[in-house]
C-alpha cells in the first residue's frame, strides 16, 4: 500500500475542512437550542408564532443530521456504527478506480475524441512557427546534442564495434567486387586519372635509383655466375643500372612512352576481365575473402566505429561545427515550411492523428490499468483522508445547506398544513 504525504497545502486544507464542520456543527446546535426554546414556549401558549419556530428548527435538524450522515459516509462509518454502504470511499477504492479507469477509457482514449482533439490544436502550424524562431531552432540543437552526446556515452565501444564490423564484413562478403571495381577502374583510366598514378610512380622509381644505385649493381653482380670475372660482374652491373635509369627516366619525362601505352592497355584489358571474365573476378573474390579474414583488416574495421564516434562527439560539443550549423538551419527551414505549407500541415498532422489513434486504440488496457492499479495500490484512509482534505470544506455546505433548506421546508409544510387545517 502507498501511503500519501501531506503537503503544507493539505494541511491548510484540513484546517478548512474542521472549521467548516465546526460551524455546520454549531448551525445544527443552534437549530436545537431554536427548537428547545419554541417548543416551551408552545407548551407555555406563548403564541401561534411559536409553533411555527418549532416546526422550522425540527425540520432544520432532521435535515442537517440527514446530510451529515451522507456526507460522513463517504468517508468513515457514522458514529463507528457497521451501517451498510457507509465508508463508501475506504471499501470501495477498487471499485472506484477501476470505474474511473473505465470512464477514462470509453470517453477520453477513444480514436474519433482524439483525433478532433488534436486536430482543433493545429499541431503542424504551431510547431512549425515555433521552430522558425532561431532561438528556438538553437534550444532543440542543443538538446539533440545533448541526446547524441548521452546516447554515445552509454553505448558500449566493444559492442558496437563488434556490431560494426559483423556488418561490414558481412556486406562486403556478400558482395560480388569485381564488376565495380572494373567499371571504376575503366572510368579512370578512359579518364587518364591512372596517369597521375603512373607519374608518382615513375618520380619516385627515379629517385630511389639515382640514391640506391650501387645497390642495384651489387645484386645484379650477386646473381651472375660465379665464373665469370669480377670486372665483367661490374660492367654488365652498371650497363643494367643505366640501361634502367634510362627507362625509368624516358617513362616520367615522356607522356607518350610506349610503355605508359603498354600499361593503359593493361589497365583496360583488366578492368574488363574484372566485370566479364569469371575466371578474373574468382580470383579478385578469394583475395577479398583472404584480405577480410585478416587480423589487421578486422583491427581497421572495428576502429571505423571508434574514429566516428570522436568525429561526431567532437561536432555535437562544438556549437560552430558543420553538424550543428546544417541542424539548426535544418530545423529553420522545415519551421518555416510547416508554417505556411498548407500541405505539408496536413499531412503531418494526419501522421500525428494517425499515431496517437493507433497508441490510444492499442494500448488502451494498458493506460487505463495505470488509473487502476494506482489506486488499488493506495492505502484505503490515507486515500479517503486525503480526498476529503481537499473535497471536504465545499461537501460540508452541504450540511448547511441541509439545515436551512430543511427549516425552509418544515416551515412551508407547517404554514400549508395549518391553513388546510383551518
């Protein structure tokens, strides 16, 4: 059972409620001590008048114990007495809620009442005027932010990038690379992008020949035979470095070389075997599955997710980044479109009706449950203390009302009989 905390407010209203019964309670005493004093003036033929006096302050006290009685029983049992269908809100709790819950359900969470709910809001139009506002475009930056930044810090590196490179190694195994990579490959070279290649190539072959020359003539030395003269070695050793620095050096100065033409023809001929040739593209496929199933590959894989998640931290902290500049101006721009796109109002709205039909048709049992186990959870006189605490002090005008109603009455019924009467 949960038991309820009284707030100063509760307090103050409690106090309200003893006055008011204080003062019902004095009215009452008041009537009996009227009733008292007329009936011995009757009996001491003080008057026609008292009669009536004392048929007023009879029905103002039948009337005031009446609506005492009613109003006590919703709370407790009168005078501690087990009278029937009294203390209705203490035994009757469960019931109560799950009546309310009921009501809730058959006239509040109904599609038809929330839709035109909703639609009398203008939602669309309302938000959209509210996220024009820069100030506002910022605010919802910044807490987006803020949920970006959380979001990241609960994930668990680990497991996201396990989940990453499962995915990535499972995409990239599943697809066939060769006609791709053949169809980029032929672009490029029918391009002359390859060229630039070509060129870094040759530069950089230069150069390491004009610093490592002697170490290309000691292996060609090293690998003639071992009967020839030592100063043969070294001649065919320096006519193979110069006969290939030549090469090399025609190759980087000369755009049209044959062999840059020998290997344009390479490149074209393989970037077609890779999108026809099924023997080409077997191949291409068991060293893609070979580069994939390596350890330094998956350490590269599984560290995409680290190097993305620094990027986009970094962007979401950073108040200037590219990232949040494009989202504030995003939200900017679809502001001003939801308020003056007449459109584009309605169609989300009737997205936004849509949901809220589907949530309150579907999940109705389970809001509704929430009103009654709530209640049912409540502890049965701190819930009837508490609702009378703030129902309380306008239940007891009932009591005053009673009383003086009640007079009203036994006065007329008195003055209609007497003058029937006589």
């Amino acid at each position: 059972m949960v038991s309820f905390t009284y707030t100063a407010a509760d307090e103050e209203k409690s106090r309200g409620v003893r006055r008011m019964k204080a003062f019902a309670a004095s009215l009452l005493g008041f009537v009996a001590v009227v009733y008292a004093l007329a009936t011995w003036a009757e009996s001491a033929d003080a008057g026609a008048w008292a009669g009536y006096v004392a048929a007023a302050a009879e029905a103002g006290m039948v009337g005031a114990l009446a609506d005492w009685f009613a109003v006590t029983a919703l709370f407790r049992r009168p005078l501690g007495l087990p009278i029937p269908h009294t203390a209705i809100i203490p035994t009757k709790k469960d019931q109560l809620g799950a009546s309310l819950g009921t009501f809730v359900g058959e006239n509040f969470l109904s599609a038809d009442v929330v839709r035109g709910r909703l639609r009398g809001f203008a939602i669309a139009r309302r938000l959209g005027v509210w996220l024009a506002d820069p100030a506002h475009a910022d605010r919802v930056t910044s807490e987006l932010a803020a949920a970006l930044r959380g979001a990241l810090t609960v994930l668990r590196d680990s497991d996201v990038q396990a989940i990453v490179g499962e995915a990535i190694t499972r995409r990239a195994e599943a697809a066939d690379v060769g006609p791709p990579l053949g169809k980029t490959l032929s672009r490029m070279v029918s391009d002359g992008a390859h060229r630039r290649a070509v060129d870094l190539v040759c530069a950089r072959a230069h150069d390491w020949l004009v610093t490592h020359g002697d170490s290309v003539m000691e292996a060609v030395e090293g690998g003639a035979p071992g009967w020839t003269p030592r100063f043969v070695d070294r001649r065919v050793g320096e006519r193979v470095y110069k006969e290939l620095l030549r090469f090399v050096t025609e190759m980087r100065d000369m755009p049209g070389h044959p062999a840059r033409g020998a290997i344009d023809r390479f490149l074209t001929d393989f970037a077609a075997d890779l999108q026809g040739d099924t023997d080409t593209r077997a191949r291409v496929e068991r060293l893609k599955s070979e580069l994939l199933a390596r350890p330094e590959i998956q350490d590269v894989i599984a560290s995409a997710w680290s190097s993305v998640r620094a990027l986009i931290l970094a962007a979401a902290e950073d108040d200037r980044s590219q990232l949040r500049r494009r989202a504030r101006a995003s939200l900017i721009s679809l502001g001003t479109r939801l308020s003056k796109d007449e459109r584009l109002q309605a169609k989300v709205e009737g997205w936004a009706e849509d949901a809220a039909a589907y949530v309150v048709t579907t999940y109705r049992a389970e809001i509704t449950s929430l009103i009654t186990d709530t209640i049912a959870g409540w502890d049965a006189t701190q819930t009837s203390r508490k609702i009378e605490a703030n129902i309380g002090r306008d239940l007891q005008f009932i009591r005053i009302n009673g009383t003086v109603v009640g007079a009203l009455a036994g006065l007329l019924i008195y003055t209609v009989s007497h003058a029937l009467g006589g």
